[in-house]
C-alpha cells in the first residue's frame, strides 16, 4: 500500500466548493461535498467559477476506461499497460467482494507533474493536505448517485495511487457506508498489482513485529481521518487480508458484512461477527501474517505517456 500515513487521500476536487465539504470515512484524503440542493447562491457561483478554472478540461485529452474516465493535459494511451490493468480493476473488486457491478463514472483527472497538481490543490484551498492523490465523492440529492472524483499527478506511484483511490471509489458507488477503517485496509489491499495476493511487504514488516496488538473493536470505532495514522492503515489492511486470504469462515464474515452496508449504513460491527464464528480473532489474525510469504514486493508505476 502507498506510504500513507505521510501521503494523500482523496482529495477535494477542482470542482467542488471546499467550503462545502465535509470529512467522510476514509482517510487518504476523501471528502463529500454538501448537497446541490442545499447550495447558496453564492456558493452556486463560486462552484462554477472554480470549475472553470480547471486545467484538465474535459474534451483535451480524455480516455475511457471501464467506467473510470481520464482527462489529462497530454495524450493518453489506450494501449498503455496501466491502462490496461485498471480497466481489469472494477471486476477484480467486484469479484472477490461479491459487489454488484456499477454504471456510475469516475471521473479521474490526471496532472502531469506534481508542481502543477500541487499548486492548483493550494489554489482551490491552502488549508488541505498536501498528498499525491485525492478521492471525493461529492452529493447530488436524495436517491441521486453521488458523482465521484479522483485528482492525481503523473509520478513514479502513480500505479499504486491510482488503484487506492478508484477502490475507494468503486466501494462507495455500490456501498451505502464505507466504516473508515475498512474502506482503508480494502483500498490498502487492491492498491496492489495483480498477482501478488493482497501482500503488502511493508505493512507485513509492520505488523509481525512484537510491538503489534490487533484491536479490531477499536479500530471500528475510528469516525475522524486523523485517528488514522500508520499503524491503522497497516492494522486495517492486516485484518482485511486475514478475512479476504486467511480463515473462510472469516471472509464468509466480511462479504456478509459488506453485503449488510449495500442497504444499512449500520448494520452492526465486524467483531461482532468475527467474535460469533471464533473464540480469539486476534491470535488467528496473528498466525496468519506470520504464515504469509514475502516474496512480493511493492513497486511503483511510471506515469503514462
């Protein structure tokens, strides 16, 4: 998974008032805009000022992929392999979660290089973090789909971004709540290229080491992005790979579980459900990082040209 402790999230977009944005389950960096209905005129006309300042303009350069849609300053290759990797993504994530498919867009928006990203990120609003990518999903009005946004730049980790964001978009187009920290440890899981089983090499290092108690309990109780420092993100990717690629009983848990967020925003805690199918969750979690193979490692992705 990206180093995000000290990178990115979602991130608000250059067509959502920051102003009207609120802090929502996941921690890179993702926001939910206020709805249009509730919009003032002023901020009616400060949305429509900040859209027509962004510098990827749809209609420039734009790819289609899957229902991921790309707007870049410079071409974009259809045949590239990034490409070609993510249009694989939404049923990757839809498979092994037992999703449904979605027909809404995401909208990605791609900046060459990082000294522009950076500068219209300060531009729409100083106070935001500084992080290599950004997820927002941003309200339309009840029983409208939200629209959903990832901003990012062409760098070396581009790959790896990429694929933690549009999960996270994927999760919250089909899903009626994301709790935070799972939508954290999922996005850490598919960050990852194909092939490689959901390991993560650093957040494994992480999490074998003496100093690691799993609480899952607590991390279920994490509603704020900050309470998401590093050792969160490495216990909620270790606990999802424990559910996803450990103990059946424990996927047959967390598909249960994401099966209940597809209608109920609160459907009760996965401990819970974990605490009914075994005696000490904990010591299974623990058995079974120690058992996973490191011969993956994590690389990044040259930007696309």
């Amino acid at each position: 998974m990206t180093d995000h402790a000290n990178s990115p999230r979602r991130l608000a977009p250059a067509i959502v008032l920051a102003a009207g944005l609120c802090l929502c389950g996941a921690g890179c960096g993702m926001f939910r805009s206020t709805s249009k209905s509730t919009e003032s005129k002023v901020e009616a006309v400060e949305r429509a000022q900040i859209a027509s300042t962004i510098p990827v303009k749809p209609g420039k350069h734009v790819l289609r992929v899957s229902q991921f849609v790309f707007y870049s300053d410079v071409p974009l290759d259809a045949a590239d392999p990034l490409f070609r990797e993510l249009e694989d993504l939404p049923d990757q994530v839809q498979r092994e979660l037992r999703l449904p498919a979605s027909n809404v867009p995401i909208q990605v928006f791609l900046f060459e290089d990082q000294e522009r990203y950076e500068a219209y990120i300060r531009a729409r609003d100083p106070k935001l973090p500084l992080r290599p990518a950004f997820f927002f999903a941003e309200q339309r009005g009840a029983g409208i789909p939200d629209d959903l946004y990832v901003f990012t730049w062409m760098g070396r980790r581009l790959r790896t971004d990429l694929r933690h964001e549009l999960t996270h978009a994927l999760l919250h187009g089909v899903l009626k709540q994301v709790p935070l920290w799972l939508d954290e440890g999922l996005a850490g899981y598919f960050e990852l290229p194909p092939g490689v089983n959901g390991v993560n090499a650093q957040h494994l290092e992480a999490v074998r080491l003496p100093t690691f108690h799993p609480n899952l309990a607590r991390l279920e109780k994490l509603d704020r992005v900050d309470q998401m420092l590093r050792p969160e993100y490495q216990e909620s990717w270790a606990w999802v790979h424990f559910m996803l690629r450990g103990q059946p009983k424990a996927r047959t848990a967390l598909l249960d579980h994401l099966q209940a967020l597809r209608t109920n925003s609160n459907p009760g805690t996965l401990q819970t459900r974990l605490d009914i199918a075994f005696q000490d969750p904990q010591v299974l979690l623990v058995d079974h990082l120690n058992r996973i193979e490191t011969t993956h490692t994590h690389v990044g992705y040259s930007s696309p040209r």
